[in-house]
C-alpha cells in the first residue's frame, strides 16, 4: 500500500468484527514502532501486547469498557518510563565504540544524557538545571530543558507517542485498523502490566478488521489553511 494511501485509510476505528488479527500482523506493526524516531534514541519506552483472557478482560474494564476495546480482537499497552534510559545507556556507549564515534558523541550519552535523565529526590537537580539552561540562554540559543521530573516525563511520552503511530500506520498499511485509545484509568491499567512506579501509560491500542459500523462518518478535520501558517 502507498503511503499517503496508509495515512489516508488509517481511521479512528470503534468496532471490529471477529476476524483474527494473525500473530505476524502485530510483530510486523511492533516491529515498526521501536523504529520510530525518540529522543536521544534513549528508547524509554515499553509496548506490551495484552493475550491473556484475565488481563484482556481487565483490560478492557480499565479502557471504560469502551466498544473500541470490548470489541478488538487484540490489545497493546505503549508504556513511556524515564529510568529506561539507563536500560539502553551500556548499549548506546558500546554501539558508539563500535562505529567509532566522535568524542563529542562518547561524552554526550556518558555525561550529558545522565544529567538530561535526572531531576534528583524531590527534584533537588531542577533548579540547577534551569540556572544552567536559562543563563546560557542569555549569549547563545540553549534547551530550556528538561528540568523536572515531569519535563523528563514528557520528553518520554512524545518518543512514545511516536512510536503509537507507527504502529497504528503499520497496521493499517496491513489492512487492519486501529483505535488509539486516551479513555482508560492509568492506575488500573499500571497494576494490570505489574510496571514501575516511574512509568506513564501513553496509549492503549485496539486492533482489528474494521466493522461496517466501525466509524462515525467521513473523517473531518479543520482546513489546512486554518492551522497551516507560513511566517
């Protein structure tokens, strides 16, 4: 399928039919999503791909019971977690020997990536971090963060939203569909995947093959002059 013909064909979907999903359409869709861009290819994410009956159907509660959920044929979990940084760190400083990387890149994800990851207890470092990032700022362009641990929280959560539409495209470029779903209650759904206490979760995904009834009408969406602005 063409790409712009994926972007297009990719809707909100709310009810499926009870076609199986096979297993190499969603390791192909998962597959897409750990290629997406993130930040600092620090990779803080987690995707976790509910099968089991006891956590499907908890699942599902969390998700409000929504049709998009109760009706999908399978479930996944994108999970953003800022202590993942340290999981890909050794690999990143190994990979970075291993392509014989400049210097500026070695100390980049040996110093300044621990320093960027850490808001200290109580976010002790954030105030440093600010001054820093505020007094450069007055003689060159700098980043205004991440400072807090919620600034860092967010950083992860954008990679993992990336990540969401890869995945939703993979899928539909399969001839599946989709729901990207915000409606669930993160506490329920933390305890169903057993997570860290650090993690967020950004998005649960439905998949299926779309039912006759599967969207609500023709897509809209505001005109593109309206939201397009060249300065």
């Amino acid at each position: 399928m063409e790409f712009f013909e994926v972007i297009n064909k990719r809707r909100s979907v709310r009810n499926y039919t009870s076609k199986p999903v096979p297993k190499e359409v969603i390791s192909k869709a998962l597959e897409a999503a750990t290629l997406a861009p993130n930040s600092s290819n620090t990779q803080t994410w987690d995707f976790y791909w509910v099968k089991t009956a006891e956590k499907k159907k908890a699942l599902i509660k969390a998700c409000l019971s929504q049709r998009a959920a109760r009706t999908a044929q399978e479930l996944i979990v994108i999970v953003a977690d800022p202590t993942l940084w340290k999981r890909s760190n050794e690999a990143l400083l190994q990979y970075t020997d291993e392509i014989k990387a400049p210097p500026s890149m070695k100390i980049y994800y040996k110093k300044l990536i621990p320093f960027i990851y850490s808001a200290g207890i109580l976010n002790v470092l954030a105030p440093l971090k600010w001054m820093i990032a505020n007094i450069g700022g007055l003689f060159r362009p700098m980043p205004r963060g991440p400072n807090t641990s919620k600034d860092i929280q967010t950083v992860c959560i954008k990679s993992a939203a990336l990540a969401a539409e890869n995945f939703a495209l993979a899928i539909s470029a399969q001839g599946f569909a989709t729901c990207m779903m915000e409606g669930f209650d993160e506490c329920r759904v933390l305890k169903i995947l057993k997570t860290s206490w650090s993690a967020r979760i950004v998005m649960v995904i439905s998949v299926g093959e779309e039912a006759p009834d599967g969207t609500m009408g023709p897509r809209f969406r505001l005109p593109t002059n309206l939201v397009v602005h060249e300065i």
